[in-house]
C-alpha cells in the first residue's frame, strides 16, 4: 500500500492536534452519566431529573451547529438546536472518557443531550484494530456526537460560576 502506513498516520495525528487543540481551540465540557447513580421509573426510562453526572471534562471538538427553531404551543415557545460534536478520537482515549448516549455537552452556555456516538472515520480506509491486513496501515481518526438541546433545569447541574 503507498498510502497510510505508520509515517502517514504520525502525520496527520500532527496535523489534526495542533488544527484542533491549539488553532481552533474550542473546547466542550463533558458531563458524563453516572449509571449506577440514575434512578430509574416503573417502565425501566430515566428521567432526566433522575440522572446523575460526573463532573465535566474539557475537551477540545469541532462544532457544527444546525439552525435552531421555535415551536410554540398552548404553553407557550419553545426553542429547538442541535448540534454535531467531533473529537480527535486520541483525545478522548487520553482524557479516559467512553462517550456514550445520554451525556451532556455545555458549550455557548447551552447543554446539548448526545443522541449518537460514530466512530468510523478511518484514514486510508482502515481500523487498525480491526483490519484483517495487520495494524501497520490505516487509523481511526475521530469520534463524532450528534446531540439536541436539552432543558438546563431537567439537568440538575449546579452552575460552575457560583462556586466557592
């Protein structure tokens, strides 16, 4: 293969840290759910009062915000967003963190609820975890949240700026 080996990989690692991490340099608080703390009800749901979470990690992400909207009822308006989140899969590997459905990314002073976690963005085509061929080529780039915007209040998170 001409494309891909190792040398090609510690390249666009290089590349994609130094864009993101000091460049672009957005970074994301990630709140984690914590399963064994999030009470569920009668039909086996979690309510969104009854979940807990750890404390946030920054990460740095690109962010690809959709166009939000407004709904409005007998209740009155409601505003709607969501949100694309994507990760240097290395960083997240390094920061610990196992992204999954039901956490909350604060970013712009809004929380976001992940929705889908994608993780198969491959340089040259290939999983070096899974490719058949050995590990010497390919690499798994990034790591990709789709998420909506969810109620703060429903969230039962303290804000951090009130601190002592």
């Amino acid at each position: 293969m001409l494309y891909g080996s190792n040398r090609d990989v510690s390249l666009i690692k290089k590349i994609n840290e130094e864009l993101i991490i000091d460049i672009i340099d957005t970074e994301i608080a990630y709140y984690k759910i914590v399963i064994s703390e999030s009470h569920k009800n009668v039909y086996d749901e979690t309510g969104g009062k009854n979940k807990s979470y750890y404390y946030p990690v920054k990460v740095a992400c690109l962010i690809k915000r959709e166009e939000q909207s407004f709904e409005s009822d007998e209740f009155g308006s409601n505003y709607k967003a969501a949100a694309r989140f994507a990760f240097l899969r290395d960083t997240v590997v390094e920061k610990e963190l196992y992204l999954e459905v039901g956490d909350i990314i604060e970013w712009d002073n809004e929380y976001f609820e992940v929705d889908s976690v994608i993780e198969n963005q491959y340089f040259a085509g290939k999983n070096t975890e899974t490719n058949l061929g050995g590990d010497t080529f390919g690499y798994n780039v990034s790591l990709i949240c789709d998420a909506h915007l969810t109620n703060r209040e429903k969230l039962q998170l303290v804000d951090r700026r009130f601190w002592n």
